[in-house]
C-alpha cells in the first residue's frame, strides 16, 4: 500500500525575505564529501523510498538543497531522518522570483550541496526563475564540475532533460497536442537550461498514466525531430515510478510492480534514415508513422529493489522490460510489439531496409458463415528467409505465403528477416461470411429487387424456372399474383432470396366516389370474378360473376341510392373494396 510521508521539523531556521523562504534542518556548517553523480526522476506522486535512499546515498553524507517556487518543508524531516540515510543537512529554499534564484546566499548554499532536489509545483516558474542567470550557471556546474547528484519529481523532473516542456500556457492533453502539435501550450525548450548527462536530446513526462500522456509525449518528440532535424529522445515515469541514472548510464526503475502498474518509458525516434514526423505543422494532425515503428520504446516496469534497468549510454541494451512500436496517423496514437532497434550496432546509414512497398498482403473474406476459410496471402519483391508469427503458428517463406484456414477475426501479425534486424507489423481483417439478403416492392405488376448481401451473379427464378441472370444487384422482374420470385448467387452456401408476390393489396377502384358506373381493376390474369354487393350494414343487395376485360371489372350503382356501399371481389383471397354513391 502507497505510504503518504508528512514531514515534522526536528530542528529548524526558517529565514523570511521578499524573495524566497529557507527552511533548514541539521548542522549549518559546510563540509566536503566524496559525493557521486546522478540523476533520479521521479512521476510525480508519493517518492518512492529506496530511490530517494539511492538519491541520497549519491550525497555520501553531504549536504542537500531542495528548490522549490511553493509549499513549504515537506521534505526535511523525510530527507534528513525518515528514511535512515545520514546526512549533514537539508535546506529547503521556496523561491518567489529570480532575484530569489540569484541571491548570493541562495547561490552559495547550491553550490556547496552534494545533491540538489527541484520539489513539484509549476516548472515555468523553474524556467522563470532559475534559467539563463547565475543559478542556472551555478546548477550546470554543480552537476558537470563538482558533479553531484540532482533529481526531481513531477515538474522538478519535467526540466531536467536538455529538451522540456516548459508549461508556459499551461498544461496540454495527448488530444489537443496530436490535434495539433503547433498548438500554442506545446510550449518546449531546447538546449538553453540545465546540461545533464545522458539526457542530451532527452525531453522527459511524468504522471503518465493519469492522464494518459504517451499522446502528448509522443508530439513533444516529434516537435524536437521536426524543428531541429535530430533523432529525439524521452523519458517517462507513471505517478508512482522513479528512475535512476548512474554515472555509468544505467537507469534502474523502482515502483511497486506487480502489486501496482508502475512503468518508466524510454522513447528514441527510430533510428532509420527518415525518422522525421510525415506530418507536422501547424493546425494539422500528428502524422508519425514511418512503417507504424516512428518511436521505438522500452517500457519496463518499476520493481521495489530496482533492478530492472535500461542503459542510456546505448539505448539498446536492456533488462525486465519489453520493446514496443508507437506511431500516429493523422492524430491517432497506436502502439504495437516491438524489437530492439539496435541503434548502436546498426546506425541509420547501415541497417538493414526494404522498400516500404515490399509486401503485398491479400485477405481472401470467408465465403459463407461457419465455414472458417478464410485465407491471407503475403508476397514480397524482394527475396530474403522471412518468418512470421499468425495466431500462435510460426511460418517461414522467401518470396510468397499462404495461410488458410482463417476464422474470422483480426490478425496482428509482424514479419522478420532471419539474421536481420528487421521488422513490418501489419493488422488486417477476416470478415465473415454472409447469407444472402435483399429488399423488395412490387408496383404494377413489376418487383423491384435489391441484393443487400450476396455474391454476383446473381439468377433469377419466377415459379421454379430461371429467368435471367445479372451481375447487378438491382434489377426488375415482371410478376404476377402468387408468383414465386427466387434470387440464387454464385455461392451456393449463400442460400436463396425469395420473395411470394401479393398484388391483392393494389386492388382499387375508381372513379370513387361515383355517380353510377365504376371500374375495379384485378391485378390477376381471370376471365371472370364474383362480386357481391352490400350495403354498409351488411346487407346483400347482389351476387353475380362478371367477366374481366384487360384486368378491369366493370359495376354500376346507378340503380342505388346515394349512399356507401360494400363490394366484396372473390379471388384466392376475398377482398372488401368501399364504395361511394353520390
């Protein structure tokens, strides 16, 4: 369970100014020690106890400066006796402004610490205050000259990189910055602060995980990238996670993994010869893809003991973790299973590579449901022992592949050069098959047919005996009542579409109302049909078979008074027309 640590001052001198607030607890003495570089990172919530005992054990029982632009002394007492390191003192100093940052006192005090902490807050006041004036110069010498430890959490961590995101607009979402990666508050510095070993070219996150920040990081690298035509780097840290960095490059991760998802990130622009963004400019999506590998990225998780690791003196050479591929399109961030790059091994100029349009990759659909036939063929123009992996079956190939047998389903699957640092992911579908399906109307003795689903051609039966056969998938067909009409496809395991014609419902008569004589149109082929004939309460007034001229019936009311009559046709099924005698 996460501990929340609240500091108690054992001894304490606090000194008021306009400019900045000290807090200092242990000896006020000055002493030399044989401090050791560093840098710890940390996400941003709680410290985590064994990297902040790491931080301190770099100060080798020195003296330790936290800076900070608000709150107060959380971190004396935790520094100085909560976590059992011995140390000579710690001096907390909350800066308001830059004649703060550049107080002699102020400046003297960094200069004679053994490790230096940058606490939470908002990092354009770090920016504001400490950059570009004698603190600055006074931190760069501290960390390259004496080389003492320096760390920081949140936006103390957020400057430590030779490259940050300075907040100066504010904070920004991964949406509003993969929207637009020119949008105002993607606000960065380069190469103008802090100097740093092994963060050269490196901008860093924290809180990554709440919210989600890999979108906006990704952005930040590509800005850097785009602007100044170099490979960018990152490092990030969830909330709870630090990250070491020793003199020899080594990034050891501490967190509370498996008990918490606690992740530290190193992102490297891939090392291909076209690693810049497709598409970067202003009020236009984030377009990073480079074959869906832009960002190669390891993610390793944060252990108790720290022991997992990643080296910064390479890039490459790694423990406990798991490479991944991250890539936008047109604002979307996707990230997939990835290798190790091997930059150092295989420089741009000299990995291998084939043309982006290597591969052809055909997906053959289902041809009917249930049957799972689906089918994926891979060709390449180039010639090479290719392998690949598809739903948990290894194959291998040099120039085509087919796979069948395919479910439906989607398939994520890479494909490698036995031998080569090589690697082309592809995501492609298997869709089901489908029955055959449609919509009808009949007007005027004609059906009007539409196949929604099926597969051309398509022949058409009326009453069991074929018509005609078409390739499109609307088409007419002259019927009559009680016709059968049947649409069979190319694909037997389809089905049929059938459709049994009704043309009672189209049966009227005019002129109506009437003065005497009326029509009834039957939309059946007869020689003769009954009528009767009723008043509205049902009463016959007559019966008789009339015979049918051109599909029309010919009855007259002029015998009747005015009134609403019933006439009730007798075909398969009877049918009751209403009349009206004027």
């Amino acid at each position: 369970m996460k501990k929340i640590t609240v500091s108690f001052l054992l001894c304490v001198q606090c000194l008021f100014s306009q400019n900045y607030t000290e807090y200092h607890t242990g000896s006020t003495a000055d002493i030399s020690t044989n401090q050791q570089p560093g840098v710890c990172l940390m996400g941003g919530a709680v410290e985590h106890d064994e990297a902040m005992k790491w931080f301190l054990n770099k100060a080798d029982g020195g003296d330790v400066v936290v800076l900070r632009s608000s709150g107060s002394n959380g971190y004396n007492d935790y520094f100085y006796t909560d976590l059992g390191v011995t140390i000579n003192s710690i001096t907390t100093f909350v800066i308001y402004n830059e004649a703060g940052a550049i107080d002699p006192y102020v400046l003297q005090r960094v200069a004679n610490a053994e490790a230096v902490w940058f606490a939470g807050g908002d990092q354009y006041d770090y920016v504001n205050y400490f950059k570009d004036n004698a603190l600055e110069d006074v931190l760069n010498n501290f960390i390259n000259v004496k080389q003492g430890v320096i760390g920081g959490t949140s936006a103390g961590m957020a400057i430590l990189g030779s490259s940050y995101f300075s907040a100066q607009y504010g904070t920004i979402t991964s949406d509003v910055a993969l929207s637009n990666p020119y949008h105002p508050r993607v606000a960065l510095g380069h190469d103008d602060f802090l100097d740093i070993p092994y963060l050269n070219q490196v901008i860093t996150d924290s809180h990554y995980d709440d919210p989600d920040r890999r979108g906006r990081h990704s952005v930040f690298l590509a800005r850097i990238a785009q602007d100044y035509g170099t490979r960018s780097f990152g490092i990030a840290c969830n909330e709870y996670t630090a990250v070491c960095v020793g003199a020899d490059g080594k990034a050891y991760v501490y967190g509370d993994y498996p008990n918490y998802q606690e992740f530290a990130y190193f992102l490297q622009a891939n090392c291909v010869e076209d690693f810049e963004p497709e598409t970067c400019i202003a009020g236009t999506p984030l377009t990073w893809n480079r074959n869906s590998k832009a960002i190669k990225v390891y993610k390793i998780p944060g252990t108790n003991d720290g022991v997992n690791y990643f080296d910064l003196s390479d890039w490459e050479t790694a423990s406990g973790g798991e490479w991944q591929n991250w890539s936008i399109t047109n604002g979307i961030f996707t990230t997939a299973v990835g290798l190790n790059p091997q930059c150092t091994t295989c420089p741009a100029t000299a990995c291998f590579v084939l043309p982006s349009n290597n591969f052809e990759i055909t997906v053959t659909n289902e041809t009917c449901p249930n049957k799972d036939n689906g089918q994926l063929s891979i060709g390449s123009v180039e010639t090479h022992n290719f392998v690949t992996t598809i739903k948990g079956t290894d194959y291998s190939f040099t120039n085509d592949l087919t796979v069948d047998g395919l479910a439906p389903g989607t398939y994520d699957f890479c494909i490698e050069v036995k031998g080569e640092n090589y690697e082309q992911c592809f995501v492609v579908e298997v869709i089901e098959g489908t029955t055959v399906s449609g919509k009808s109307s009949v007007t005027s003795g004609k059906a009007s047919i539409e196949i929604g689903e099926g597969t051309a051609p398509f022949t058409i039966y009326v009453n069991g005996k074929q018509t005609f056969e078409t390739n499109s998938p609307i088409f007419n067909v002259d019927v009559l009542h009680g016709d059968l009409i049947e649409v069979k496809t190319a694909k037997t395991c389809e089905g049929t579409f059938s459709k049994a014609i009704d043309l009672f419902q189209e049966m009227i008569a005019y002129p109506n109302p009437t003065i005497g004589k009326f029509e009834i149109a039957v939309p059946i082929y007869r020689k003769e049909v009954v009528l009767e004939l009723y008043t509205l309460n049902s009463q016959l007034i007559s019966k008789e078979t009339y015979p049918v001229i051109y599909g029309k019936v010919e009855l007259s009311l002029e015998n009747q008074p005015s009134a609403v009559y019933l006439v009730k046709v007798y075909l398969e099924t009877p049918m009751t027309l209403k009349m009206i005698k004027q």
